[in-house]
C-alpha cells in the first residue's frame, strides 16, 4: 500500500475548486478512483495503466509527474524520496502547471 497525501495548499484549493463549480461530481469521482489506485496499486501501475496518461513534468516541475482525470484536469504529484509516499501537489482543472 502507498499511502497518498494532499498539500496543505492542494488541500484549499480543491475545496475552493469544489464550491465554486469548477470541479464536477465526476471529476471527484475520478480523484477519489485515481487516489484508490495510486494507493493500492502505486506510480509504476498508474504510469503503465495507459487510462491516466502519467507522464514526468520537466522545467520549473521537474521531479514531479502529472496524471489526467479529464482533457484538461491535471493531478500533479511527486514521490517523495522514493519512500511509499505520494505527494499530491496540485490538482487543476484547466491544465494550468503554475
């Protein structure tokens, strides 16, 4: 088992995301399906599954990756010192990496 934490900072925003509309009962399900993956089956499973188009961030996002959730949700995580813990960093509704 991994286990999967949100920023303090990922935490609001997902929240603020939440109560404004921008984030869909969908959308959260699919979060929520996302981190059961990660959790159970971890970034190898999540990388080779093909469904959540994993992939490395380079540039001022290196040593992170990005995970889809939609055509344009992002979930932006890094692995923290290649212990079984997953940072999730950003969630972002619009494909925004800032």
């Amino acid at each position: 088992m991994y286990k999967v934490i949100l920023t303090k900072k990922c935490s609001c925003e997902l929240l603020k995301q939440k109560k404004s509309g921008d984030l869909s009962n969908d959308d959260l399900i699919l979060i929520r399906t996302w981190i059961s993956e990660m959790s159970n089956f971890g970034p190898d499973y999540i990388e080779s599954c093909g469904h959540w188009n994993d992939h490395k961030l380079i540039g001022n996002r290196s040593g992170q990756r990005s995970s889809s959730f939609s055509s344009f949700g992002r979930i932006i995580y890094k692995i923290k010192n290649n212990q079984i813990v997953i940072s999730v960093v950003k969630i972002t509704v619009d494909h925004d990496y800032s």
